[in-house]
C-alpha cells in the first residue's frame, strides 16, 4: 500500500508540475478572488481548483493502459483499490489545502488589499468538498465494475439521469433551489451536517468494498483506457452493462 | 532440475478463443521459448501464469507453491515484460525506476544504474517519447532489477532493430548463468529461439502442440520432401502436417531413421528448424484429386 502511495505521489507529482503554469495562474484567480471579500466568488474559485486537482489525481492511470503493469507487482487487487481512493482524497485535500494555504500568504503578504477566507467562504468550501468526495466514491465503483472507458460512460449518464429526473420532479429552478437548500441547512443545522457527514462516509465505506470485490473478479481494464475515441465507441455500442473483455 | 514453474491442464476460454489443458514445466537455469503466431495464446497463458487473468481450470505451481493463492508474494520473485510496455508516459527513466523500485524486497539499485548504462536509456526524456526499443529496453531493466528469479517475457524481441535484439538475447543467457533462476518468454520469432532457447513450447490456437527441450524436439522430427506418394504409403500416418507446390510434397513427419525404411523413391528426409515445427505442425494442405480421401494435418492438444 505504501508502494503504492509513493507511486502515485510520483505521478502526481510529475503531473502538477507539468500543470504547474496553469495552476499557478489559477491561484491568482484565488487570491484575486479574495480582493472584494465576496464570500460566494471565494468559495468558487476554492471549489474549482480542488475539483481541478480531484480531477487529475483520481484519473491519472485511467488515461492509459497501465493496469497489466500494476497487477503484474507484487501487490493485491484490494490494495490497489484502495490506493486509488486515498490518493483521490488526499488529492482532494490537496486541491482544498493549496488555494487556502496561498490565499493565507497572500492575505499576510498584503493585509489590506488581500482579504482573508470567510468563515462564510470556508464552509462553503466545505459542503463543496463534501459533494466532491460524494462523486468520487460514486465515480470510482463504476470504473472497477465496468473498466474506465463505460465507467465513465455510466457515470456521465448516471449525472445526466439524476439531473433529468431532478428537472423533470422539481422543474426548472425547483433542482437548483433544492440543492441551495440542502447546503443552508446543513450549514444551519449542525445535526443535520452531521449526519450528512457520516452518510456520505458509510456510502465511502460502502463504494470502496464494492470496488475492491467488483474488482476482484474484473478480468482486465486494460488495453481500454479512458479516451474521448473509446467513449465514443461505448456510447456507440449502446453500453451493455457487463464487464469490459479485452 | 527443480521447475520454477509449472502449469497443469490450465483452460482459459473468451468469445471464440480457448487455451485448451495446456500442461508446461519450466526448470530453473533454463530459458524457455513460448513460440506460436499471433493470436495462439502465448500473451494468454503468460497473464494466467501472472496472475492477470484467472484460469477457467488447472493449477499454475511458481516456485513450488499455488500461483492463485500465493500470487501477490510469489510476484515479488517474477520480472515481467509486457509486449509494447506501457508504463506511465509522463515520467522519466528515473522516476519509473524510484517507482517500481518501491515494491520490491530485493530492488539492487546498482543493477538498475548497470542496466540503464548498458541499454543507454535516456534519463531526461519521458517515457511517452522513447521509441518502441527504447521502451522495451526500461521495461526489461525494470524486470532485471529486482533479482526475480523467474522472468516472464511477453515478446521482448518484437520491434526491436538486429542489435537490440541481439543485446536483449544475451542478457537473457546472463541472467540463467545462475542456475537457479528461469526464463519464459514468447516469440514468434524462430531465429531468436534458435539462439538462446533450451527448452521451446509451441502453441497452435490455443493448443500446446508440443514441448520440450528444443534438440530433442528436433531431433524427433523430419522433414519429407516428395512426390505425391509421399501420402499412399504408411508414412501418411505419421505426418502432422505439410505443405503442397508445384514441385511436390513437403511434409512434417514424427520420427527419423524410421521414417528412412517408408521412404518411397526418391523422396528426401532432412531435418526441420524450429521455424519448420511452427511452420508445417498442423498445416492443411489443399486436397489433391489424385488422392483417395482428402488429407489433413492433425493437431492433437494433448502430447
């Protein structure tokens, strides 16, 4: 497991650095977000960038045929899984940790033109990074049950499905007001966050068991890495729901 | 001679191919060649053997133990190269080094820095921009690095230039200087079995349709060349395949100075290549109007 850290802290590393220019000039978006002290234009821009971050750490390996080289280690499948769930939160954490950190040296470096993190802006952050790590643990059973080209397929119809059937049950802004909704609850209600907490922990708990059992019996990924031209094909195959043969 | 491996009536079936009880031993301080065209299994059984794919039936034994139930710590004794490796395309000989260094007990980083020296491996470029040579050249150091005592070697030699091949080849005959270590490694390239190969194994979609130690494959083996005769007389019954032209029969038969006593006049017996085996071992041949029943080679899964 701890091999298997330090792999994807290779990776990554390698991989923020080759995004480095790009990141750079996205935490002074951060830091020039923080300028009016809007709480709401604060928090966005603190969710994108650790969704950015979630984003590139949780797909590195899905991009390319690597799976034969992994499981060829000596390491089991089950710690594969799991890697690949710690390093997604700790990539999230990352993505959170970076823009706060920054946006602190930039609020000390320059007190009166730099405001600091709302207390307002930080939780919004926080029930952002709540929702993160919602989809990551439901984006992650689709790639060990299905391989990472329907997976991702089957997860971008999930969203889609949800959101339609959201539309279709609520209306137009009736999705939109609900979800505001949710989050100025949780923010009012400290039981209620709570226990949205620990229900998005047990589905935590629950989605890496099933990857790690789903994936047990997967028969191999690889060879069908997550490309624009293999989700084109999968979308075209109409998606049988079965695990990918290579 | 101890096996490091050993594999027992292993089935893998999907969609309309199936690697059919295929029994292989592999003995230490030997190398092995796993030859068949593409499509025959060779990639197959290889991931089986690894663990990457469970079996449908059979046993695996690496090292004297059950390769199913003790995979993850018996791997840390087995290099592996994948035809075409892929690794992670961003990173640098290095990183990949410092990676898979990581999870292995017996990692020789001085190996390691040998290797990368010996095969020139660029140290600044990434992965994704090495050539085809190039990145089998890291895949095997990477495989060499850790003392594996087994190393399996799915087509190391493809798409390598003469030279490479040649330096991947000797490395090879390095690594079973010491005898208690082994090498699996499938080609359908002849030539480079012909070089370094003790023992050869030959796979026909998905049938093992012989094995054993290369010279006495060959030396249990002939060649015929004929006239269309060649098939009236008893020698048709020990044939497994051959070939028709226009100048007459080529024919691959089991046996040699028996053979000699069926030989009709003026037909010729040599002795095959490895090249030969593949070549002609269950090869059809068109059927001939001047033959009684129509001829085929057979292909027996079992040997």
């Amino acid at each position: 497991m701890l091999a298997l850290m330090r792999t994807a802290w290779i990776i990554n590393r390698r991989l923020l650095l080759q995004f480095s220019p790009w990141l750079l000039v996205y935490l002074g978006v951060v830091v020039f977000g923080q300028c009016d002290g809007d709480s709401l234009k604060m928090s966005l821009s603190l969710t994108f960038f650790a969704t950015l971050i979630t984003v590139i750490v949780t797909l590195q390996g899905l991009l390319l045929p690597v799976e034969d080289f992994i499981l060829s280690l000596p390491i089991s499948r089950a710690q594969v899984v799991g890697a690949k769930y710690l390093s997604s939160l700790l990539g999230m954490a990352a993505g959170f940790a970076l823009p706060l950190l920054t946006g602190l040296l930039a609020h000390l470096l320059a007190p009166s033109h730099v405001h600091a993190f709302s207390a307002e802006a930080l939780s919004i952050g926080g029930l952002a990074a709540l929702g993160l790590a919602f989809g990551v643990f439901l984006f992650l059973p689709f790639i060990y049950q299905f391989g990472p080209t329907r997976g991702f397929t089957c997860f971008s119809l999930t969203l889609v499905a949800a959101f339609a059937a959201c539309l279709a049950w609520k209306g137009r802004w009736g999705c939109t007001k609900a979800l505001l909704d949710f989050g100025s609850h949780m923010l009012e209600s400290r039981p209620f966050a709570f226990t949205v907490i620990a229900g998005v922990s047990v589905f935590g708990v629950l989605s890496l068991l099933f990857s790690i059992w789903t994936y047990r019996h997967m028969v191999a990924i690889g060879g069908h890495p997550l490309s624009f031209s293999n989700i084109r094909s999968a979308l075209a195959r109409s998606v049988s729901l079965r695990p990918q043969k290579f | 001679m101890t096996n490091l491996l050993e594999i027992r009536n292993l089935t893998k079936s999907f969609g309309t191919f199936a690697l059919q009880r295929v029994d292989l031993d592999v003995p230490a301080g030997t190398i092995t060649g796993l030859v068949g065209a593409n499509g025959a299994g060779k990639s197959t059984l290889i991931k089986l053997v690894l663990g990457l794919l469970p079996p449908d039936g059979g046993e695996v034994n690496l090292f004297g133990q059950d390769a199913l139930k003790h995979g993850q710590a018996l791997r840390q004794r087995i290099g592996f190269v994948q035809e075409s490796p892929t690794l992670y395309a961003h990173l640098r000989v290095p990183e990949l080094g410092r990676m898979v260094a990581s999870f292995y007990n017996a990692w020789n980083e001085a190996t390691w820095r040998r290797l990368c020296g010996l095969f020139e491996l660029p140290l600044k470029t990434p992965f994704s921009k090495l050539s085809q040579g190039t990145r089998m050249k890291t895949a095997l150091a990477l495989a060499l690095s850790h003392e594996a005592d087994l190393l399996l070697l799915d087509e190391p030699t493809s798409g390598l230039d003469p030279l490479v091949r040649r330096e991947v080849l000797d490395l090879l005959l390095e690594v079973i200087q010491d005898e208690g270590k082994a090498v699996l490694f499938s080609t359908h390239i002849t030539s480079d079995l012909d070089r370094v190969a003790d023992h050869v194994a030959i796979l026909k979609s998905g049938c093992l349709v012989m094995a054993g130690a290369k010279d006495e494959l060959l030396d249990a083996w002939s060649l015929v060349k004929g006239g269309e005769d060649l098939l009236a007389g008893p020698l048709r019954d020990r044939c497994r395949g051959g070939q028709r032209s226009d100048v007459g029969l080529t024919l691959l038969c089991e046996g040699t100075e028996v053979l000699e006593k069926m030989l009709p006049p003026g037909a010729l017996l040599e002795r095959p290549s490895l090249e030969d085996l593949v070549y002609f071992h269950g090869r059809e041949m068109s059927i001939h109007p001047s033959q009684g029943t129509p001829w085929q080679g057979e292909v027996p899964c079992s040997l």
